[in-house]
C-alpha cells in the first residue's frame, strides 16, 4: 500500500514573509480563476505586519499569536490609525495563513489562532442637500476649478458610482442615442466583482454635461475624465481643493455615493428599494452603509398614527 505524504513544509522552516511572498505572487497571476485587481494595495497593507514578524516562523509566531496581535492593534490605535485600516491589515495577514493552509504550505492545525479587531463605527458623512450641497456646487463652478474635475463632481453624485467606475468611462461607453451611459462595459467580465457597475440612463441634467461640441472635446484622449489630452488616475488633490473652498474639508469622495444614495431615498418618499438600485447595491447595504434618511420622510406615518390616536381619544371621550 503507498501511503500519501504530507507535502506541508515543517512551520519552524517557513517563515511568514515566504507565506506572503506565495499569497501575493499567486494575488498577481493574471490567470487566477478570481483576478486580483489590486494586488498592490495588499503588498502595501501586509507592508507593516511584515516589518513586524515577517522574519519569524510560523510556530513562533504561533506561539502566543492571539495576544500578540492584540497588542500591537492597541498601540497602532494609539498611535492614531482608524479602526478600519487596523482591522484591514490584520484581516489580509490572516489572509495569507488561510491560503497556506489551502495550498498545504503549512498543515491547518499549525495555522496561527488571529481575532480580528472590531471594526469602528461605520461613517455617516453625506453632503447635506439644504445648506452644504449649495455651498458644494458654488465652489466647484468657480473659475479656480478645472473642467474635467467639475465634471467629476457631477457624475459622482447624479449616478452615485464609484469613483474608479468614473474614472474608467471612456466616450465609447456613452450612448447619446439611446441615452444611457454603459458604466458594465468599463470593466472586463473577468475582472467583475462584488462590486458591481451597471448602466446608468441619461436625464437631460447628464446629457447636457457629457454632450459637448466636437472641438472641444479633448480629442486625443478616449477618457471621460482627461487633463491635458491624458487620462486622470488620481483627483485626490483637485476634489479637496474643491471640498476645502466650500468648507467642507473633511468630505471624502466616497462619500459623494453615499449622498446620491440618501438623496435618491429622500426624495421619493424613502424609497429605500430606488435608492439601493441607484447606486447598484442590496437594500440590506444601502441602509447600512449608505442611506441617511430624513426624519420628514417618516413624517406621513406619524401623522398616520396621530390620526389613529386623535379618533380614539374621540371614541373614549363618547363612551363616558
């Protein structure tokens, strides 16, 4: 009888950088059956877990590993990092001791026993329609704003997309015709996700933006968003400029989704169904992460209830 051999490596010879240099090679293959778009952003995010054990085996790290990564969560909250990043760096090292695991480079009883940290109180910042939204669109329209970021502005909150699905429109995804703007068609199908883009209708508002005379459309530039006959990777700087100019200096760009959600939701009564549709998410999602409703929203079913209060009142007052 041929007995299978155990293929996993002993874990006092393994140590946790070779771990990540196999998850992050295998993160890079462009011929895995679920494409990694960004296997850079993992690199950076290991980056300080690495500089940390990385130099360590797998059993010493094991070796007490619960605490220890308690530990040092702790002092890099008190050193100032969110929540969120804290959780994130912890979550992908995790990460890579699972795909060991799964790809027998250690055996499963040698992988490290890690608790996530909890994650901070999810954000809530949207751009309040009565007095910041104003305040918004002035300072975006100032002269001291570039085109191409104003524009950027619009289509983040009138389609409520991600900033990157915007970035990566391109003049043949938008169908004057048929008045649609094929957002799906931005992203190879085999490097769709979760997160998911799916066309947009064109209103008039959308049409005017995006129809522009053939002259001064940049022309050598097949981008939506372009700067100086060049596609724009990167508005980070441009969109604070415009968020400090309106006195709101602490917006983030994601958080443009959120406000387009919240708008759509307030103004059809809190319809939280058309809301999570327009920004291509569950209802489950849209209300957890997404939707700040307005309390006049629910103010048909107070009235709905004083009513039912005010008629038994009335019906008491009979019966004495």
């Amino acid at each position: 009888m041929i007995m299978s051999q155990d293929t996993t490596m002993p874990t006092a010879a393994v140590t946790i950088n070779a771990l990540c240099d196999a998850y992050l090679k295998d993160r890079q293959n462009p011929f895995a059956e679920r494409k990694c778009k960004h296997p850079k952003s993992l690199a950076y995010h290991l980056k300080a877990t690495r500089d940390l054990w990385g130099h360590m085996s797998v059993s010493e790290f094991g070796a007490g590993s619960k605490a220890r990564v308690k530990a040092t969560c702790q002092e890099w909250r008190e050193q100032g990092l969110s929540p969120f990043t804290v959780r994130k760096r912890i979550s992908i090292l995790k990460t890579v001791f699972r795909h060991a695991v799964d790809e027998e480079l250690i055996g499963r009883a040698d992988e490290p026993v890690i608790k996530l940290p909890p994650n901070g109180q999810p954000r809530e910042r949207f751009v309040d329609d009565e007095s910041e939204l104003p305040a918004l669109l002035r300072a975006a329209d100032q002269s001291a704003t570039p085109d191409h970021l104003r524009l950027l502005l619009e289509l983040l909150l009138r389609t409520g997309q991600r900033r990157g699905a915007i970035l990566a429109l391109k003049w043949e995804n938008v169908d004057f015709d048929k008045r649609v703007i094929r957002f799906r068609d931005t992203e190879a199908a085999s490097e769709r996700s979760k997160k998911r883009r799916s066309d947009k209708p064109m209103d008039d508002g959308l049409s005017d933006l995006l129809t522009r005379p053939d002259e001064a459309r940049d022309q050598e530039c097949d981008y939506v968003i372009s700067w100086r006959g060049k596609r724009v990777t990167n508005p980070y700087h441009g969109l604070k400029a415009i968020y400090r100019r309106a006195g709101l200096a602490d917006l983030r760009t994601h958080d443009m989704r959120r406000s387009s959600a919240t708008y759509v939701n307030n103004e059809t009564g809190g319809d939280e169904q058309q809301a999570a549709n327009h920004i291509d998410d569950t209802v489950a999602t849209a209300r957890k992460h997404y939707i700040q409703p307005n309390p006049r929203v629910n103010l048909p079913s107070v009235e709905a209830v004083s009513r039912l209060m005010a008629r038994a009142r009335a019906a008491a007052r009979l019966t004495k």
